[in-house]
C-alpha cells in the first residue's frame, strides 16, 4: 500500500496539486513503476490467491465478498492516506 501511496502522491495527485512532490524524486514515473510494479503484482496475486479459497466458502455473492475483501485493505490505508495529506 505504501508503494502505491508513493506513485501517486509523487506524480498524479501532485500534477493536481493535492500534495508535493519529493524534492529528490526527479526520475520520473517509469522508473518508479520499473521498481514497484512487480512487487504489487505479487502482492496483488498472493492477496487474491488467499482470497478465493475463502470467497468460494462464504454465503456472501461473489461480488459482496470482494467488494468487502477490496474494502477492508483499502478503507483504513486510505484513512490514515487522507490524515497524512
């Protein structure tokens, strides 16, 4: 989550002007994708590997359970992401 919180505080949402640039990140955004996109991918897959047994048990629809599970990691990064700002 951190990974992704950086990416987007260091180009998009400081495009918007929302927060501010690090004043040493001059690499641009490739190089940042370079290094983090492989490692939230794993995460991504190992997240969602753990999740399907679990989602295929539950008495939730399928699109409840991961609208939850999706929820329940983002809500409170988010939280503390907006009191940071």
């Amino acid at each position: 989550m951190w990974m992704l919180w950086y990416l987007a505080a260091n180009w998009p949402l400081a495009d918007l002007g929302v927060t501010t640039r690090e004043p040493t990140e001059n690499d641009g955004l490739a190089v940042g994708l370079a290094v983090f996109g492989p490692v939230i991918a794993a995460c991504a897959l190992l997240w969602w590997l753990a999740n399907r047994p679990l989602a295929r048990r539950t008495q939730l629809a399928a699109h409840h359970y991961w609208l939850l599970s999706v929820l329940g990691v983002f809500l409170p990064t988010a939280a503390l992401m907006a009191n940071s700002i």
